[in-house]
C-alpha cells in the first residue's frame, strides 16, 4: 500500500506524505523541481513502493537546495544564493515534526534528491543527524567548492547507506564546470567508501535529462528498502 494521506503548506513549500500504511519502515524525504513529483510517483506505485515519502515542493530551486552563494554556471541563468541551511532549519523544525506525526512508527529516515536537489542530500548530512539514508541522483557535485567541503568536513552522523547515480554521458559537455560531475561524484563516493560507510554507485545510459522519473525512483527505491 502506497498512498497519499495528506498534504500541508510550510513557510510556501507544498508537502505531500504517502504512507506505506505498516509501521517500521523507511521514511524518504524528497526535494522535488517542478514537473517531477507525478513522474516519481507513478514509478513509484508500478513498482509497488513499500516506504513512506514525504514529497516537498514549491521550492525556490536555486536558493533553498544551495549550499552556499556560488555564481551561475550557464550564462543566463540565475546565481545560486546559499538558502540551503535555511530550507533545512525549514525541514527538521516544521516539515518532519508535522509528517511524521501522521504516520506509523518508522524504521529509518532518509533524504533525496535529483540534480541540485541531490548535492542538497549529501549536504544535509554534514548538517544534521537526523537522515541516516541519503540518496543522489545526477547530483550537482560540480558544485563550487562542494568536493573539498565534502572531504575536510565530518558528517553530523555515520549513515546507513549512501546511493549515487549519473548518466554516463553527463560529463560529456563543453561547460568546464558541469563536465566535473563524473570525477567529482566519483571522488566523494571512494572518500565515502574510505570511512567505511556502505556507498553504491550506479551509471544509467544517456545524459542529464534521460529517464529522470526512472531513475528518481530506481534510488528511492534501493534507499527505501533499508
């Protein structure tokens, strides 16, 4: 069973929680760009999801899944303005309280996300005990500066698992900045493998915008079977 039972407003942020209906399982908390939420979740009940999700959107993208300020990476598009601790605050203090108060006891909690959503995931553990799951998919691990935090900085806790995807050809761009994706995923999965936290990472055929809906579920799916 994987249904929705209810939905609220955060501080403008949709929030929309499904329950597996069955306590002591999963709980996912997902930061999701405008167009993604459908996709996933028809994944997600074909595949007969066993966890709960708690879907968040209306989200400010650039500002609320940022780590820190960082300048744009494509000419044109909007800089990145460093709300990602507040999005966070945001999380932990409102969204989480309220959700899980509407659900059976779980068994763990995890955080994900697709692209800058997904950076957002892994940031998040350096920020707060409260996910011992994380799941990153097509991450945005070409993110200024976001290698070397990752490497000097303790997480808040040792998490469970850790899940990563790419599409094999993501690095494939004449954008300098973008085209780190590969190495840099690959380098924060071996630190991560190097602490002794159990760390899959996958590569799925085709480029940044290839199957996103399959592949947001295929990492929900490994985390919420933890």
């Amino acid at each position: 069973m994987f249904e929705k039972i209810m939905d609220f407003q955060a501080e403008g942020k949709s929030v929309d929680v499904y329950s597996a209906g069955i306590e002591n399982k999963p709980i996912i908390y997902f930061n999701a760009f405008e167009g993604e939420r459908q996709l996933i979740i028809e994944e997600l009940r074909e595949r007969k999801a066993d966890f709960n999700l708690v879907v968040i959107g209306n989200l400010n993208w650039n500002h609320d899944m940022s780590p820190w300020a960082s300048a744009a990476v494509i000419k044109g598009d909007l800089p990145f303005t460093g709300g990602g601790e507040s999005h966070l605050g945001l999380m932990t203090e409102r969204i989480l309280p309220v959700a899980e108060k509407a659900l059976p006891a779980v068994s763990a909690r995890g955080i994900a996300g697709y692209s800058l959503a997904g950076l957002f995931a892994i940031y998040a553990l350096y920020e707060t005990e409260s996910f011992s799951l994380a799941a990153s998919m097509s991450g945005s691990m070409w993110f200024e500066g976001f290698v070397e935090f990752a490497l000097t900085h303790e997480l808040k806790r040792k998490p469970e698992y850790l899940f990563f995807s790419l599409g094999d050809r993501e690095s494939m761009t004449k954008n300098v900045v973008l085209g780190r994706v590969g190495s840099n995923t690959e380098t924060i999965v071996s630190e991560y493998k190097r602490r002794g936290i159990e760390t899959e990472f996958t590569l799925s055929s085709g480029n940044h915008f290839k199957d996103v809906g399959k592949r947001i579920a295929d990492g929900l799916m490994r985390v919420g079977k933890r």
